[in-house]
C-alpha cells in the first residue's frame, strides 16, 4: 500500500520536529517542511503531496491565506489545519476558505495522524472543541460574550489605527499577547479582520479619538 505523503507547514520547529516524528512513526511521509506561507505554496506546487498540515499564524503568509490561494490552484488537496487557538475567526474562516479539518495543537498526536488519514480520504475532522463552535453555529446557539476591559482598551487603540506594536507599547505587554486579545475580540464580536473591528467600534461607539 502506497505511503501517504504530507507538507508539514508550521514555523515552530521543534512543533514541526513533534508532529514529522509521529506521522513517520505511523508510516506517513514527510515530503518536505516549510515555516512561512510563502514556502509553504512552493513547496506544495513541486512536491504534490497528498495532504498539507498548516499551521495558521505563520510569516509572509498565514494559513486563511495559504488555503484561500491554494484552493484557487489545487481545489482537490486536502488541507488539514493545525492551530494553538479555537477563535472563531480562525476556525469559520478556515473552513469555509476549504479547509479539510481543523485540529488544536492541545491534541495527543496521535490525533493528528488520524485526522492525516481522514483528511486523505477526503473526510473532515475537528477536534471536539471546534465541532461544539461548529455544531452551535448551525443550531443558532451562539451567543455574544461581552468583552473584558483589557480588550475594550486594544479595541479602543485599533479603532484609532494605531498597529500591533504601539498597542503593545502603550499597555505594556507583548505583541504576541495584543494578537492573542485581537483574536479574542474578533471571535466575541463576529468579525475576520482588523478593518471589521474598527467598523464594529465605530458603530457600537467604542472611542477610538485620541
């Protein structure tokens, strides 16, 4: 029986080192690793592989972005989503961009092998968490968390224009932390982009005036 044949897309390499080891361990092979978006649509194109496995925040290109350009060029290749994060931006954009499944790095390994297999024969596969987003999302179940006070201050500051960097500097945390409140607030709030929350802003008259 022919070896399934993957790109493993994630800009982590010991997260790339983890996961390659297992889906080895389970005789699938790794064609070939990229840790940008870019990389990513390269090494897709000459390797043809039968499965990506995407990590969603990577440089050059994130992961809505890499599906979105390879459902345009290879409508057929299964893309299996990898993600530390269950925002809802992330997992609605995803699927409905194309992807195949959607697994949260929390996960044993050995699921993502599974999913691997499923995404292969053209099955998806959500970790439970994300299947509860999807499954209230159908049924008309979700409903508007209120935001806290730390991210009515990033909202405030976006709605200004102000970039991750500055917001960072003005409250005194990481950039890693404004993006990890961002995706908080695009979640709660129902939108995929930071132009979206400013609007959002504007209309729910959350300053944004200096």
């Amino acid at each position: 029986m022919k070896a399934l044949r993957v790109v493993l897309a994630d800009d982590h390499p010991v997260v790339r080192a983890g996961i390659r080891n297992e889906l080895q361990a389970a005789g699938i092979e790794v064609l070939g690793e990229a840790s940008d978006g870019e990389e990513t649509l390269r090494l897709v194109e000459g390797l043809r592989p039968d499965v990506l496995v995407l990590d969603v925040e990577m440089p050059a290109l994130n992961g809505l972005e890499v599906t979105r350009r390879l459902r345009e060029t290879q409508p057929a290749l299964p893309i299996l989503v990898l993600s530390a994060y269950d925002h809802n931006s992330y997992v609605f954009g995803l699927l409905e961009a194309g992807a195949t499944g959607y697994v949260l790095k929390d996960e044993a390994l050995e699921s993502i092998v599974m999913a691997v297999r499923k995404a292969a024969r053209g099955e998806m596969w959500l970790s439970p968490q994300v299947a509860a987003k999807v499954t209230r999302r159908a049924t008309g179940e979700e409903e508007e968390a209120p935001l806290t006070e730390r991210e009515l201050e990033v909202l405030r500051l976006l709605a200004r224009g102000w970039d991750n960097r500055r917001i960072a500097e003005e409250l005194a945390i990481s950039k890693r932390t404004v993006r990890f409140h961002l995706g908080n607030i695009y979640e709660k709030i129902g939108v995929q982009s930071r132009t979206e929350a400013a609007l959002w802003a504007v209309r729910h008259k959350v300053g944004g005036e200096e």
